[in-house]
C-alpha cells in the first residue's frame, strides 16, 4: 500500500540538485521517490535530527537529505539535499 506524500521542495533545494552531478542526481530523486511513497519504511535509512522538533535525514551513500513531514496534511517539505560534510553546515 502506498501513502504518495506530496513533495514540497525550499527554493534553494532546486539549486543544490543542480550542482550535483547527473549520477548522484538520480539518486537522490530515486531515493525521494521511494520516501514519497513509503516515508519511514525500515528500508529506507532515516534517523530524527537531534536538537530539532520534526526534521530527519535520509541517508543515501554519501548523500543526505533534510526533511520535514507533515502527516496530517501528507506533505514532505525538502529543505536541504547534498553531500554528507557540506549538508550539516
């Protein structure tokens, strides 16, 4: 059974996907596509930000993504996407 949360992408998300290369592109809009259908499916490699309210990270190989889930209103906003040592900064 798919959920299909909406994706809601920061203005400067679309700006960091740009600067990646093509290959880690794809998987990083692989790995969005798997969360939209399936957020926090044990296959996916999620862990809550500590030190924040509702933020978490998806872990990709050296990538990471930043996000925020709202459940009632089936919405993920995607806040910051990038290799692991610039993403935390």
């Amino acid at each position: 059974m798919a959920y299909l949360f909406a994706l809601k992408f920061h203005s400067s998300t679309k700006k960091q996907l740009k600067k990646i290369p093509s290959q880690d592109q794809k998987k990083i809009l692989f790995a969005l596509q798997k969360l939209k259908q399936y957020p926090f499916t044990p296959n996916l490699n999620i862990k809550k930000l500590s030190g924040t309210k509702n933020f978490y990270r998806l872990h990709t190989g050296s990538l990471r993504i930043i996000f925020e889930p709202k459940h009632k209103e089936k919405i993920i906003y995607i806040w910051k996407l990038g290799y692991r040592q610039n993403i935390y900064q």
